[in-house]
C-alpha cells in the first residue's frame, strides 16, 4: 500500500486537515504517525455551536451519498451493520 501513503496532502484541504488533527490527533500520535497541520498542545477548540453544525453537515452529506448509491451496496451495507452490531453486543469473556 506504499502508493496510497500521505495521499491525503494532496486531496485534503488545509481546513479540514486542521479539522481532523484537533479531534484525532491523540489517537495519530499513539499510532505514531506525524501530524501535518497542527502540533500538539495547538489543536483547535470547537464551540458546541460548531459541533452542532458538523453534525448538521455530516447528516446531509450521508443523506446526499445514499440517494447515489447502488441499491445492492446499500443491503450489504446494512447487512455488514447488522454483524457488527451483534459482535459489540456481545459479552466480554
């Protein structure tokens, strides 16, 4: 997968870089790979106003892409859904 390594620089926006970084850039430093946009301890605060509005965006763009999508991509889907919600249901042994 060599050719799919910081594909991301050239199809992701400054913005949304900064974006990704500020929520999950503990979790990419755990995984030990190096930030681009934001240094830790510099992540961006997000106001719950603006918390509200990524929501807001994401559901649209969810409804957006499922009016495109092909039908039988949608039943598997649900049906890949269905298997991982049963496997969290699970107990922990």
């Amino acid at each position: 997968m060599g050719y799919n390594r910081q594909k991301f620089l050239k199809d992701l926006s400054h913005e949304d870089g900064v974006l990704i970084e500020s929520i999950a850039g503990n979790l990419l430093d755990v995984l030990g790979y190096k930030r681009v946009y934001t240094k830790k301890g510099q992540e961006r605060i997000f106001t719950e106003s603006e918390i509200r509005e990524f929501h807001r965006i994401n559901k649209k763009l969810k409804i957006d892409k499922e009016k495109h999508s092909d039908p039988d991509d949608i039943t598997r889907r649900e049906k890949q859904n269905s298997v991982l919600n049963n496997i969290g249901l699970r107990p922990i042994s």
